[in-house]
C-alpha cells in the first residue's frame, strides 16, 4: 500500500533508511506500509517545502513516480507541478521535475507507460 501526500507535522513519522527525514512549512510525504497494514516499509519526506504529493503510482520493479504542486522555483508567487521517482527503498530521489510556466500549474495524476 502506497500513501502520499503532504505535512506540517513536526513528528511525521518517518523510516530510518528515509530519503528526507524531516520537513518544513507543509512538506509533501511517500509511504509504502506492508500488506497487514501494520507497519511502514518506508516513510519519507519528498524534496521541497511547500510542496504537498497528490497522486502516486509504482512500476513493476518497485520504483514510486509521485506528482503534486510545490511552490514555483522562479521566486514568482505561483505553484507549479512536479513529478519525481524514488528508488524502491524509498531512501534515493532518482530524479524530479517541475511541470509548469509563470501562471499556476498543477499536477493531480500519474500514470506510468508499461
């Protein structure tokens, strides 16, 4: 089971093996929790502040590919999209993306190409 989404909670919880362990000003999240529901395999903060996840999906080899709206890296006062992909340990960022121009962008879904 994959959750994501976003946190201004000062005690998130996170994994140790975590890419980020800690977040700021509304931080968007990743966790995998095992099939029993009774444990995270791993939780982590993403990249960015202000940042909230709003749709995850994972390939068959494990990697998640998250998208949501962080707050444009421009310096305007706007909100852009982004996409990323984490390894499946959820402790290695393989890359991430801003989707967006100088208006608001934002990405609410995520689908990957088999």
């Amino acid at each position: 089971v994959y959750v994501c989404g976003v946190s201004i909670s000062s005690d998130f919880p996170t994994t140790p093996q975590a890419f980020k362990k800690f977040g700021f000003g509304g931080s968007a999240i990743l966790s995998k929790i095992n099939p029993s529901g009774s444990a995270f395999v791993y939780s982590t903060f993403l990249d960015q502040t202000q940042q909230a996840a709003n749709a995850v999906v994972v390939d068959a080899q494990g990697h998640a590919f998250v998208c949501g709206n962080h707050m444009a890296l421009s310096g305007l006062d706007t909100t852009n999209g982004f996409v990323a992909r984490m390894n499946p340990q959820g402790s290695q960022m393989l890359w991430w993306q801003s989707i967006g121009g100088t208006a608001t962008d934002l990405a609410r879904s995520v689908a990957i190409d088999p």
